[in-house]
C-alpha cells in the first residue's frame, strides 16, 4: 500500500502525484552516461554564468573539471532582468559548450528561456535549465516533456515550494520525470544578501518529492564569500548537489561576476566540502531500515 512519508504535508503536495513522494522507497536517480544525479554521489555543476567566448569556456571546463566538478554550467540564452544587459551567444554559445565536453567529458547543463529554442537547446544540453524567471512559463515547461533531456528546474524568486512542485508536475504530466528540483534563494525584505537561501526548502522538498535536490549559492548569496559556507550548508542539510558560477576574471564577468568564484576559490571550496561530505547519511535510509527491519526479526 502507498503511504504518504508526512502527514504534516499530506494533501498540500501529495497532489502533484507524478512528483511528490508517495511511497517511502521512491527515489528518482536521473541518470546521464556515468553520472547519476540523486544517487550516491555529490554532484556539483560549475562554470560561468554567461558563455561569454571560447576561451573563457575552455578554461573553466577544464579547473572545474580537474577540482572535481561533473556537469559544466554556462547561459548562451540569458534571462537578464535589463533588456541593456549582455543577452547572451545564443546558438554560438551552445557549440562553445558542446566543444567543451568534447574536451573534458563534463556534462552540460544551460538555459533555456522559450518553447521555440527547446529542441536546438536539447540537441547540445544534457540538462535543460528552467531560470528562475521562467519556473512559470508554462508553455516551456509543456514544451519540456517531449524533449528527452532531464530539467533542471529553478525555484522562481518569488515561488513557494508549491509552486516548484507544480512547476515539476507540469513537466512530468508533459512524458519527462527527469526532473532536479533547485533552491536558489527567495525575495525577502533582507537586503545584505541578493536572495535569501531557503536552507529548509531542501529537507522539505526531500520529503515531500521523489526529486533529486541541489542548491544554487552564487545566486542565492549575491556576494564571493558567501558561496563557500552555503556550499557547506547545502551538503550538511542534504542535497544531491550544487551549481556554482565559477569564472576565469570575475571582475571582468559579463553577468554575476560579484558572486562567482575564481578558479582557486572553487578548487578551495571542493576540498572544504570533503569532511562533510564523509558526513553524509546512506541515500536510501528508508530502504535501509525496512531491510534492517526484515532482518531483525
Ligand atoms: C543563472 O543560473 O545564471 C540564472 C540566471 O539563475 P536564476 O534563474 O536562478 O536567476
Ligand atoms: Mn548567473
């Protein structure tokens, strides 16, 4: 028989049946090549917020790829808030990815901000990333199901978990569970940080989804020095990964070089996480005490 993890939250998500967690054992592993996100493993996902030219893309890849991360991240399409802003390489900047993993084996994973770019976004991705602006369009997310690539879904700034989780169902009942749910950060009337990470969206969202979880500190935190603990934070309360801006020049970043980290700043990061990472409890509690049940008595 099915039965619902938390009763607390029973009904106010169990709703969304195709991604809520329904049954205690249920958990989705997305799987890409080699890598499995909501397995076993801590995946991080690093790069620039923007592809701004080859090689500043190249470069990355290859410190995040040698620190350990497994999933390059880069925006061609940018959902930037000033039409005055760098908009992004679009198609040019998708081939400049897919160079990239040809050199490093990293998975891709970047933006895609509308229904009619989903199928070019899809022939260069790996992972199709839903921004936090578009967590809501839901033409896109339709457009998602059919694409045959795993989402990357971003918690909109403005979102209750809800709203996340109905994001998600919108893909799913479009043919794609291949959903990574992602805490970003949220408006709050806090100003010291540029959103307010959510550190209790990743416990809740553990429980009440069958999704794999990861954690956005670049632009929950706003600010370089931020990044580092958040990452921690983010291990410590249980998610299956990060995606983390990650650039050659910060200063010189065409978007969000206040939050990205310098090559030596995310190699430091990656070491600092290792302790806590050994700290990790077994991915399958549930499955482990019902065997430990069975065999007990
Ligand atoms: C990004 O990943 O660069 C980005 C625009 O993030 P978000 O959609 O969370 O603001
Ligand atoms: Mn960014």
């Amino acid at each position: 028989m099915r039965r619902p993890v938390n009763s607390h939250w029973n009904g106010q998500f169990s709703c969304f049946d195709l991604v809520a967690r329904l049954d205690e054992c249920r958990h989705t592993v997305i799987e890409i090549g080699d890598l499995e996100i909501g397995g076993d493993d801590f995946v991080v996902m690093a790069g620039p917020c923007a592809v701004e030219s080859e090689r500043q893309l190249l470069a990355t890849a290859h410190a995040v790829a040698a620190s350990g991360a497994r999933v390059l991240r880069g925006g061609a399409y940018k959902p930037r808030s000033s039409p005055y802003a760098f908009q992004g390489l679009g198609l040019e900047g998708l081939k400049i990815l897919a160079k990239a993993r040809a050199e490093t084996g990293l998975a891709i994973v970047t933006e895609v901000m509308c229904p009619e770019d989903v199928p070019q976004v899809a022939e260069y991705s790996d992972i199709m990333q839903v921004g936090a602006r578009s967590m809501e369009n839901y033409a896109l997310l339709q457009a998602l199901g059919p694409c045959g690539r795993p989402v990357l879904l971003k918690r909109g700034m403005c979102s209750t978990l809800e709203d996340l989780l109905r994001s998600a169902q919108v893909i799913a009942t479009h043919g794609n569970a291949d959903i990574i749910l992602c805490e970003r950060g949220i408006r709050t009337f806090e100003t010291a940080t540029r959103n307010t990470f959510d550190i209790a969206a990743v416990p809740v969202l553990k429980t009440v989804s069958h999704l794999p979880v990861i954690v956005d500190p670049s632009h929950a935190a706003g600010i370089r020095m931020l990044v580092p603990p958040l990452a921690r934070a983010a291990v410590a309360i249980g998610a299956d990964g990060l995606i983390v801006e990650v650039h050659p020049s910060p200063d010189q970043a065409w978007s969000d070089g206040k939050q990205s980290l310098t090559f030596q700043q995310f190699d430091d990061m990656m070491r600092d996480l290792d302790p806590y990472l050994a700290l990790r409890e077994p991915k399958y509690p549930g499955k482990l005490e019902l065997v430990a049940a069975r065999g007990g008595h």
